[in-house]
C-alpha cells in the first residue's frame, strides 16, 4: 500500500492530505482579514503596531528579533502611505502570510509534505483564542521550529544526495545555523519543541541519519548558552522564567490547581482534541511496544503540561495560557504524522478524520469571533459616549471599566485611538485607563501636548506626525466617570 505521506524525494503531490494546509491557511486568511479588527485592536497587537506606526520602525522586545517577519508587514505599509485600515489589515494577515509563506517553502523546495501537515495542525488542533491575541512570539518560534525540522526530514538522510555538494551543503548548514539562532532567540519556550522534535527524530527508526544530523542540538545548546551567559539579561525574560521556580512545590497539588481547574474546562470548550489525541497516541505506542517513544512522547506532554500549569497556575486569562497550551499540539502533531500515519490502519481513519477535525478547529475559531467582536463594540460605546464632552484625551478608572468584556484593559489608550481614528485622523479620541501605578498621570495632568500610554508619556506631536491621527483640543485629559462614559 503507498504510505499517505511517502518519503519527501518522491512526495506526491496528489496526496489528498497536502490540501489539508492549503485550506487551513486560505481560511485562517480569510477571517484575518474580516476580523482584521478584534485581532489588531487588542492589547499586545494594538501596542506593537502603534510602536511601528509612531516610530517609523519594528518594535522589537526584549530581543526576540523574529517578530520582525510580521512586524515588517504594517512598517511597510505605512512607508507606503497606505490608510491606517489597510495598515491593520496588512499586520492581522501578516501571521497568517508568515507560516503560509513557510508551508508553500516546505512543500515546494522541499517536497516535504509531512511536516507541511503539522505546521497546519498546529495551527488549528488547540488554536482557538490565540487567533485573537496574535502577537506571541512563541507560536512565531513555534512555526519557523517545524519548517526547520521540515528541512531536517528532507534532507538530512544519507539516501538524499543534497549535501553531498560542498557548496551546497555549506549553505544549507549556514541556513540551519542562522534558523537555531532565530528559534532561540524567538521566545524563553520555543528550546522545548526544538529539542523535543530532534529526539524523536533521532530514535526514530528507518532512513540512516548523516552525521550533520547529530550536530543540530549542539548548535542549539551553544545558541543557548550563549544567550543565557553572553548577553545581559533582560528583566521581562527574568520575571517570566522566575515564575517557574515553584514548580516542583506545586506540583503535590497539581490536580487542585486553578490552572489545571481552567484547563480540564478548556479541554471540553476549545482543546476536546488533547484528550483523544493523548488516548490515541498511548494505544499506539502501547500496541508497538515502542517504550522508548511511549516515554518521549507521552512523558514529553504531560510534563510540559505541569509546567505550564504550575507555572501560571493562577487564573490566567485563556487567550495567553493558550499561547502556551498551543505547543502541545507541536508535541501531539509530530508523532501524529510521522508515526501514526505509516501504519495502515491508523492511516485509514485518519484520512478522513484529519480533515474533518481541521474543518471543525476553524469554525471554532470563526464562532469565537463574537466575544472580540463584543470588546469593539463595548469601545466603540465608550467613544460615543467621550464624544460628547467636547474633548479628545479622557481617561477612566479601571473599576468603572467592564473588566470582564474588555479581558485586560491596558491597551485602552491605543484601542480607543484606532477605533476612532479610522474614521478620520480628525476624529481621534483616546482613553487612557487608570491602573497600578501611573505617577505620570498627575505629574503631567495639567498639559496639553502629550499622549498617555499605559506606563509613560509621548509628544502629541509625534503622533501627529503620522498622518493617521490629529488632535483637534488643547485641554488636559478629563475623567469619565462610569455613568459618563456608558451612560448607566
């Protein structure tokens, strides 16, 4: 019987799986684009593409220079003097366009139709609100790890002549060199599926690995420590990693957790996948008595599974738990396709039962919609009611504000701003939102000229100067109180 996903030297490009990418992508573009604006008017993606728009440049963070590849999409669409509409456009399609671009590179350069088949699924197997908070840097990572090792499964065999030119084998060396520095350096996590992927690989049986193959973790372990001895340390990175040190004193109480409490929910409403495809994977490797890849894989899932929930085990908001949660499905995919896909009678059920869950994990994500769609219009209300007052700058309290609706509210002064702005620069209004500490706020209250964002201060001018927004008043921000900004 021809196997499914055949060897990627002789990849056959009837496969009805490889269309399973092909439509994951064109419909994760679609909805990018109609829902162009719950994915950019929100949080994260509100603040990075406004740092992109203000400035003129990419807003990268605390190091994490991959973000470039989307981040590049808006800053070329303001240099272009494109309208702020198509500017939003341009960075929501932009993290569907970045792994699209990655899958079309795998299939057509590579051949290799296996691994084009996990970057789909992980995509959609527990994707639901992280097609909302788009800008985390480590489903990024996550994607350029599978087309790293897409390369690895194509190339690296002694049965494929590739390397055998010097040439050609020293660019395709320098290339693996580079992609380890930008996974590394993409996100904290992204080392966790770099190496996970390699083991599996590597006690894999079948075609002979060549020697370069055995040399990839080295790289990675010395891109690691370099990082992590050779730069300075930078304090978001610190605080994050710092929350993991109580890992091992929570974990008695694992099952008690309020993380794990959300996610035995989470695995009903969004991730029902993880559990049968844990089942199915445990039933597999237990038939084959394959042990070695029972513990990699099985013990691989749930450890990262403690970790993340003994990590953030406190009621952490799904859309950002679920950045996380997401690289399960890396874990779960790679054994999916490269182990249970071989075997003829797995192989039959999942021909069909692929693509019906993919079909299902995308309406999921479209139906999702309504809760970012109710944040919009819970901001745009808030912008009418502004609007009233004859000013431009206002500022709330926290309290006042429908936390429960708007998820996180941080993001306020940016969100307001592009809302009201898309309907005429001369129509911005911006709300900032009152929380933690903000000493700015009554340092600078009586001025005229300036813009608060959520930690600092920006000249009015600077802002201006984009084209995309102009303040009309010269009066200081004024309060809203609750009833003035919703009318009850």
């Amino acid at each position: 019987m021809t196997d499914l996903l055949p060897s990627t030297r002789s990849f056959d490009r009837s496969n009805p799986l490889r269309y399973v990418g092909w439509f994951a992508f064109i419909a994760l573009g679609v909805m990018a684009w109609a829902f162009f604006l719950e994915r950019t008017v929100f949080l994260d993606a509100a603040f990075q593409s406004f740092t992109v728009i203000t400035k003129n440049e990419l807003a990268i963070q605390v190091g994490r220079f991959g973000s470039a590849v989307t981040q590049v999409f808006p800053l070329i669409a303001v240099r272009l003097g494109w309208s702020l509409e198509a500017a939003l456009k341009a960075y929501s399609l932009s993290f569907v366009i970045y792994p699209f671009i990655l899958f079309l590179i795998l299939l057509g350069v590579f051949r290799n139709g296996r691994m084009g088949l996990v970057l789909a699924l992980f995509y959609t197997l527990l994707a639901s609100h992280t097609f909302y908070w788009i800008q985390s840097e480590l489903l990024q990572g996550c994607a350029l790890v599978i087309f790293y090792y897409g390369i690895v499964d194509a190339l690296f065999y002694k049965d494929h002549p590739a390397l055998d030119h010097p040439l050609g084998a020293g660019a395709i060396y320098l290339l693996m060199t580079g992609l380890t520095v930008v996974i590394i350096f993409f996100h904290p996590v992204t080392f966790i599926p770099f190496f996970y992927i390699w083991l599996f690989m590597a006690i894999s049986k079948g075609r002979e690995k060549r020697k370069a193959f055995y040399v990839l973790p080295v790289i990675g372990i010395a891109v690691m420590l370099f990082k992590r001895f050779g730069l300075p340390a930078n304090a978001y990175d610190t605080a994050t990693t710092g929350l993991a040190d109580g890992v091992f004193g929570r974990l008695v109480h694992f099952f008690s957790l309020q993380s794990s409490q959300n996610f035995y929910r989470f695995c009903v409403t969004d991730y029902y996948c993880f559990p049968l495809l844990l089942a199915a994977l445990i039933v597999f490797y237990v038939r084959r008595r394959d042990y070695r890849k029972l513990v990699l894989v099985i013990g691989s899932i749930l450890a990262y599974l403690v970790l993340v929930n003994c990590t953030f085990h406190w009621n952490v908001e799904q859309f950002y738990i679920e950045s996380h949660y997401q690289v399960l499905s890396v874990l779960m995919a790679v054994p999916l396709v490269l182990d249970l896909l071989r075997e003829p009678r797995w192989r039959r059920v999942l021909l069909v039962l692929i693509p019906l869950v993919v079909f299902i994990r995308v309406v999921n994500i479209g139906w999702l919609h309504n809760l970012y769609a109710k944040r919009i219009a819970i901001e745009r209300e808030l912008i009418d009611h502004a609007k009233q007052f004859g000013g431009e700058k206002f500022m709330i309290s926290r309290d006042d504000l429908p936390w429960g609706d708007l998820f996180m509210t941080w993001g306020l002064p940016y969100e307001t701003l592009y809302l009201s702005a898309l309907e005429h620069p001369d129509s911005a209004i911006t709300v900032l939102s009152l929380e933690g500490d903000q000493p700015f706020v009554n340092e600078n209250a009586a001025k005229t000229d300036l813009f608060f964002g959520p930690w600092g201060i920006q000249n009015q001018s600077e802002i201006e100067q984009t084209g995309y927004f102009r303040f009309q008043d010269t009066i200081p921000y004024r309060k809203l109180s609750r009833v003035e900004a919703f009318g009850k």
